[in-house]
C-alpha cells in the first residue's frame, strides 16, 4: 500500500475531470457538436430516467476537457494522480472495461508468433486477445480444489517449469486474485519472469482493493508487476465500465497508449472517465478505513454463514502456501453442493424468492460481491435467505458434478482456430473435433472451450449439465448452444 504523506494526501484530493466537468457545466456553451441529446435537450425521456445532472456532463471531447486518444491535460493530469495513487510507473484510464485494459496489455506484450504462458483459468478477454495478434498460450494448469470444484493459483515450479520449455516467451501473465479470491505467489512469479527476460502480467479485474487496504493479498505494482488491469468498477466503486491500465517503468508508454488506441473507442464517455477519477480519490484518500470495514463484513458474513450448516464459505483458511499462496479475505464465496444444490440454483432462489441479487452461481458455487457500498443488514439478509433455503430445498447432493475446471487438450492457437474453414454441428456429434469458438458461464467468463480445442465427453457433460442446471452460457454463435463450429481441417 501506498504511504500517504501529507504531499500525497494534498494531490489526491485534486480531481482534474470532475473539475473540468463542474466547470464546463456552469458556462453557457450553445452545443453544435455531439452528442446529439445536446445536453439532454433532444431527448426527454432520457433525461427523466437519468437526470439532468448526468446528461449534462454527458459531453464529446473539446479543449477544456482533453481528449483521451492523446491527453495533454485534465486526463492527463488524472492519469498522474492514478499512476501515484496505485504506485505505477504510468495509468492509462480505460472505457472499455477491463476486457480493453486487458486486451491492450497482452497485445503490448505480444506480437504474431509470440508465446505467453499463462493459466488456463484466465478470463475470455485474454484469449479474445490471442485470437487479436496471434500470440501462442502456454497453459499452465492450475490445480483444483476437488471438495470445492474450484481452479486454484500457478504453483511457483509449475511456471519455472514453463519457462525452462519455453525460453523464448515474452511473458507470464497472472490472475491476482482469481474469481474466488486465490492469490499466486506474485512476488516470485515476477522475479522468475524477469530473470529469464519476460514480462509479468497481471489480470486484476478483482484485485482493486489490494492497493489501498491493509493486510490484503499483495498488489501486482508492489510486487514488480509490468502490467497490470484494474476493474475499478468492482471492488473501487467506479461506474460499470471503467477501468484502469497500469504500466511499470520497464514499458513504454508511449507504445501502450498507441496500442490502446487501436481498439478503445474515440468517443469516450467522460461520465466514466470523471467516475474514476472522482473513485481513485476516494481511495486514495479514504481506502484503508473503507476496505478495514469491507473485511469486518465479509468476516462476519462468513461466520454467519457457516454457522448455518451444510454450506462452506471458504476464506483463508485454504492458503497452502503454494497453489493458494493467498486469498483475498474480502471474497465471498460459498461452497453450496453438501446441501444437494448447484450453486446457481441458490442463485436463483435468491434472485427469484428473496430479491437478493448475488454476482454469480455456477456448478457448485455462489460469489456475493461485497465492496464499498455494502452494510450489515444486507448480510443478514443474506444469511437468512441462506438459511431458509437450506431448510426448504436441502437434499441428497448424490449424482452432482462439482468439477469448474477442465484441462484443456489445444489442437491449434486461438488465432488460428478462430479464422479457419470450419462447419457446425449438433454439440451432441463434436466429441473429438476441434472447436472453433467459446463456451462458458457468464460470470465469470472463464471458457470451458476455446479456439483451437479439443471437444471431450468431461467437456460436453459439463457444458449439458451446465445448461439442465440454468448456467447463463455464453460464446458460440447458437444463442441455445445446441450445435458448436469445428474445424473442418482437424479431425
């Protein structure tokens, strides 16, 4: 975490895109540009669902307010304050989500032909990114959890291993933490990356947090990370969509922002980018006492919910050392197959009984999302729904599947699989072909298939079972998932 020095503490209470806007907003600028709701004039009922407020700053880049592709001022001054906010080299505030913050950095990495070794378990973003240049991935497979059903963290010697066969890779990339909370050791993945030369990546979408609370996983900057994807619209308490880029001092910046610009809109939404700029300040100046609450809840919840019986919700009392290296305390996930109930069926009764809206269920497993924005009550209602649940709907859990993970059999790169010839077929006659598309629950949005491989019965049972039990499945282009594309060169 960052030291808040007096000198820090005066800067990060500058927000340079928020000020812009509130000033912008009180000058009587007649709008011939876009867009065209000319400041919500245009279109009423817009400006009734969201507000004056918001419509009124919802504006196209000008003069006094910078412009994204190429910021020589507000922007540029918001990125600064990020960059000494989160300890980075450089920040590049990204619109697309974290999926562009991603994309971007893999593609800065990585040229056609390049190999980048990196867990299976990753999120469809960095695959999308491989079918974009043509890099080649070098799975390390993670370990899994069987009670849990769950993909662990990179063992240390399973990326030395790695590297030692494939010297000639540009980079290590790592999920910090992953969609449960399991943190590598990153501190000593970097390290191996360097010393043969790489660069180490760090996907954290769900790793906000990290930079400003104490006693949390490591973050990817402190830990020497090059690059590293930030959701701040998680766990930072941006709007939907927002995200920033962190780069070391060992990357170009010049090149990232090049690199960004190939794929990020040029039209950026300044209603995003002034809800991370007005976000980064209230972590930086505030962080350590909201995420100190963030974990009380989350502690709590976890007691409250095991007390009940028949659930897990798992914690760090999982980390090993190694493939858990270490767990983000903030997590809360819940094991939910030792009360006969796949984790999105309790996603649904919660959704559809108790107006209780949870970030995900899938086989064996809910996620709540707690952030900044949660209290207690809400927890305890959440616990007692739980506990109802458990009462009314508990049966023999004989006959489940609780595997998340599959290891993957790649034929052919993501790039390569993606464009070539191929011909669709009944999901029911793929066993054995190549696939030539994605497959996945949605969230997380971690493929069980992807370009280039091989279609198993373990990945068709669990595809099918998936969809009986009401997983939101994603990826391929039937909506129903009722035939998958195959390559017709590869049999």
């Amino acid at each position: 975490m960052i030291e808040r020095t007096n000198e820090f503490i005066r800067r990060q209470t500058r927000a340079p895109i928020h000020e812009a806007l509130e000033s912008f907003r009180n000058m009587r600028v007649v709008p011939f540009d876009v867009p065209g709701h000319k400041r919500g004039r245009g279109n009423p009922e817009l400006t009734a669902f969201l507000g004056q407020q918001c419509v009124s700053v919802d504006v196209n880049s000008m003069k006094p307010l910078d412009n994204l592709c190429h910021p020589i001022s507000v922007i540029r001054e918001a990125e600064i304050l990020a960059a000494e906010a989160f300890g980075a080299a450089d920040a590049f505030l990204m619109v697309g989500g974290t999926t562009s913050a991603v994309q971007s950095m893999v593609l800065t990495a990585c040229k056609r032909g390049d190999e980048i070794i990196l867990p299976r378990n990753v999120h469809r973003s960095v695959i999308n990114a491989l079918v974009l240049c043509g890099a080649i991935p070098v799975y390390v497979n993670p370990q899994v959890d069987r009670r849990l059903g769950i993909s662990l963290g990179m063992k240390r010697e399973q990326v030395e291993q790695a590297i030692h066969e494939h010297p000639n890779a540009v980079a290590v990339l790592v999920n910090n933490p992953t969609y449960y909370g399991v943190c590598s050791d990153l501190r000593a993945i970097v390290k191996l990356a360097h010393d043969h030369g790489m660069l180490c990546l760090a996907d954290e979408a769900h790793g906000t947090h990290f930079y400003f609370g104490e006693d949390l996983p490591v973050s990817a900057m402190d830990a020497g990370a090059d690059m590293a994807s930030v959701s701040m619209h998680k766990s930072g308490g941006s709007l939907t969509q927002s995200s920033f880029l962190l780069a070391g001092p060992n990357v170009h910046a010049g090149y990232v922002r090049q690199i960004i610009n190939l794929t990020q809109t040029t039209s950026a939404s300044y209603l995003l980018m002034s809800s991370l700029d007005i976000s980064r300040r209230n972590l930086a100046l505030r962080g350590d006492t909201i995420f100190r609450e963030v974990r009380r809840i989350a502690e709590y919840a976890r007691a409250e919910i095991n007390s009940i019986g028949g659930y897990y919700a798992f914690g760090p009392e999982m980390i090993n050392g190694d493939s858990i290296f270490d767990f983000d305390p903030i997590k809360l996930s819940v094991h939910t197959l030792d009360i006969g109930m796949a984790g999105i069926e309790v996603y649904d009764l919660l959704r559809d009984d108790y107006d209780i809206q949870i970030e995900f269920g899938d086989i064996g497993n809910i996620l709540a999302y707690l952030s900044i924005g949660d209290r207690f009550q809400e927890i305890e209602r959440l616990v007692s729904a739980l506990a109802e649940i458990r009462r009314r709907y508990q049966r023999d859990k004989t006959g489940m599947l609780s595997q998340e993970y599959i290891d993957p059999q790649v034929v052919a790169s993501p790039q390569e699989a993606f464009y070539a010839e191929k011909e669709s077929l009944p999901i029911e006659e793929t066993e054995g072909r190549v696939c030539s598309e994605f497959v996945m629950c949605y969230p997380p949005g971690i493929p069980i298939l992807a370009p280039g491989e091989r279609i198993t019965k373990d990945i068709l049972d669990y595809i099918l079972y998936a969809k009986e039990k009401g997983c939101s499945m994603t990826g391929p282009e039937d909506p129903n998932i009722e035939r998958l594309n195959v390559l017709t060169s590869i049999k």
